[in-house]
C-alpha cells in the first residue's frame, strides 16, 4: 500500500497521505474522482481522517462536501476561507497528526488570501502557489502578487530535495523539487518585489469557464453526486428506445466537427440564460461535452435548478467516439498538430532523399529540422505551427476558448 498516492483528473492533482496504520487525509478531492477515491479507500482498506482543501477551488468542483456527508468525516481549511464545508481551520504552523503521520501547514497566499501549502516529511503539495515551472495566477478570489512573491520566497529556502507536488499541471509533468524549479522556473527568479507585483498585474489571462458558479458551489458545499453512464450505456438504452435527451453544452466551432443526431445544444456558457428551455422535456436529460468536465457542472446546475432526472456521460464525446456510438462527423482539415507532423516528416524525407542521391550537404536540411522539434519540446513553442497558422485554410482552426482560462499563470 502506498503512503502517497497522486491521483490525476484532466490537468488537476490531488493526493492521499496514508499512515501505515492505514488511516489516511485526501487532499483537494475532485468531483470526477468520487468513486475512485472510493474504490481505492475499499480496496486498500484504508478509513479516511480528514479532507483538506488547499483553497476554495475556481476552475473545478471539489468533492469535499460529498465525501464529507457520505463517510461524516471533517473537512480542513484555512481559518481565512469563505466556506460552509469546513468543519476545521488551518493556520500558519499548523499540525495534522495522526497515526505516525505528520503535515504541516504552510500558509502561502497570493493565488487567493487563503491557500496553504502542506509539508509532509520530503514532500510539499504546493497547491496553486507554486505551479511546475510556472506560478498560480494572482487574479481569483482576495489574490495578491505581492503575497505571491513573499509565499515564492517562502517555499524556495525549504531544502532543494523537497519534491513539489502541485494542484495543477497543464503539460504532463507530475512533480518537481524545489533544486529544479529554482533551475527552471522563470517566476522564481525575480529578486524585485515591485517589478514582479507590476508584471504579474500585466498580465491578461482569461478566466476559467464558469468561474463564479464553480466558486459559488465550493464555498457553499452544493455540490451533489451525480448519476454517470457510460458511452455503452447511452448505446443500449438509445437501442431500448428510452426517453432520454442529450443536452450538448460543447461550443458552436466543436458541435460543427462531431455531434450527436438530435441533441438539444446548448453552450455552457449561455445554459444559465436559457435553462428554462428544458422544462417541458420528458424523461432523463443526459449531458455531454468534450470531456466530462463541462457535462459536470451542465448537470450540476439543472440539479440546483429543479430538474431530478440528469446525468451525464463519463469521458464525453471522445468516449461516444471510442465506443462506436454513432455520430455525425464534418469533414474537417487536418488539426495543426497532425500537419506539423506531416510536413516535418515530408522535409526530413525530401533532404535525406536529395542526401543520399544527390549531395551529403542536404543532410543539413534534416538537422534543422530535427533540431527545430527538439527546440519546440523544450519551450513548448513551435515556429513550424505558427507559420502554418497564418495560412488561409487554417484561419479557423485556432482553439475555442469554451474551457475558458487556466489557474497557472503563463
């Protein structure tokens, strides 16, 4: 059984610590992994102590007021968070104990005036202070860069082998230490307190889709369970004839790639506005995005709204895609990801061709081509895909902001 486990929804993270005892804390739960954490606690028989949210959450709904009712255990937040989930209070200096375990709070604000980093031997969960080469935005709820820069500093002067276990990482890393973010980080590096106060309140990012109502839900505990079906489900009740409506709350620019035949659509963004369109609909209303993540709140706020009978389909309409279930597809041009690939591979074929025919000193073709995604992994910049962009045919296919902004700040 492990001590530490990282559990992963979309790009959030959140952490269970466990005794040897097998009694454990879970750390900023999300509401996607409700089961899971579930599961795992049975399978492991591990009993869980207490739910901690680092902070009141602004681009997902925490599961702490589920797992909360449904095992009566405490939820722990800081003395400073605006919450009716909250059954304890953290402070600076904080102590969890229990069993042989042992973390620390660390109260880190500057993302918002409430977010507290945890201490566990060589571990620190850096919640949204301290981000894999990047920071937390200043902007949410009571942020403060200069409170950011001080809770930078704060973290940096912890050892260098203490490994960073973040809320949130948007590039596919797990964890860090505090030795590589100092190497790494580009916002660790400021020694100017004011230049970093004006740089971070330049910065222009939007805001996570939905925000005020996923903040609403957090802080007031709202959020219920939710029925999930399958894209297996969906296909034999669709076959059993059933009274079901799918409600797509994707965006116009994604249902004019892949859709469902007779879905109602309507965009998350606007659901608020128009819920009372869905009123007079018999049977179950199943919703659905791209993911899941969007279909969760859709179906969260027909919850508070009255409506009894919603679910929502797990995975969205890449698991529909995955089952065979049919849909109907535009024929769309080539994403700019699969046409770098492709002309990529055609130079780098073409010049090692003229190479090998022709003269060796076309092999430098291929080195600069090779070297150009070597660059672009590192910096995650690619020139190749922004030259591509500015052609004709690819002046649609910039990406839809209808997941809104990120928590990180880039």
């Amino acid at each position: 059984m492990e001590n530490f486990k990282q559990f992963r929804h979309g790009n959030c993270f959140s952490y269970l610590i466990v005794s040897r005892q097998g009694k454990a804390i879970l750390v900023d739960p999300h509401f996607g992994l409700v089961d899971t954490y579930l599961d795992y606690l049975k399978k492991n028989k591990i009993s869980l102590a207490n739910i901690i949210d680092t902070h009141t959450h602004a681009d997902h709904i925490s599961a702490a007021a589920i797992l909360k009712n449904k095992l009566n255990i405490p939820v722990l937040m800081h003395e400073k968070s605006i919450s009716n989930v909250a059954t304890k209070r953290l402070t600076e200096g904080s102590l969890i104990q229990f069993d042989d375990v042992t973390v620390k709070v660390l109260y880190t604000p500057g993302h918002t005036d409430e977010i507290v980093s945890l201490l566990y031997e060589n571990r620190l969960i850096t919640a949204d202070t301290l981000l894999i080469n990047s920071i937390g935005r200043t902007d949410f709820q009571n942020g403060n860069p200069g409170l950011a820069f001080d809770s930078l500093k704060k973290l940096s002067s912890l050892p260098e082998e203490t490994e960073i276990y973040p809320g949130h990482d948007y590039k596919g890393n797990f964890k860090s230490s505090i030795k590589l973010e100092k190497q790494n980080n580009f916002f660790l590096n400021y020694n100017d307190r004011d230049k970093f106060i004006a740089d971070m309140r330049a910065m222009n990012i939007p805001k996570p889709a939905n925000m005020d109502y996923i903040v609403k839900v957090n802080q007031d505990g709202t959020a219920g369970s939710l029925k999930k079906i399958t894209a297996e489900d969906l296909i034999n009740r669709t076959k059993r004839k059933e009274m079901i409506a799918i409600l797509d709350v994707r965006s116009s620019s994604e249902l004019s790639e892949v859709k469902t035949e007779n879905a109602i659509h309507i965009p998350l963004n606007e659901l608020p506005l128009r819920i009372s369109e869905l009123k007079n609909i018999d049977g179950e209303i199943i919703t659905l995005c791209r993911t899941g993540n969007r279909a969760t709140i859709a179906a969260q706020a027909l919850l508070q709204a009255g409506f009894s009978n919603v679910s929502l389909i797990e995975g969205g309409i890449i698991a529909l895609e995955k089952s065979g279930y049919p849909l109907i597809k535009s024929k769309l041009k080539w994403s700019i990801e699969r046409q770098v690939r492709f002309l990529a591979g055609t130079i780098v074929l073409v010049f090692s061709l003229l190479a090998l025919f022709i003269n060796q000193w076309f092999a430098l073709g291929s080195l600069f081509i090779g070297g150009g995604l070597i660059f672009a992994g590192i910096t995650n910049k690619c020139g190749m895909a922004a030259l591509l962009l500015k052609l004709p045919y690819n002046k649609l296919d910039l990406p839809s902001q209808t997941e809104g902004g990120t928590c990180a700040m880039e």
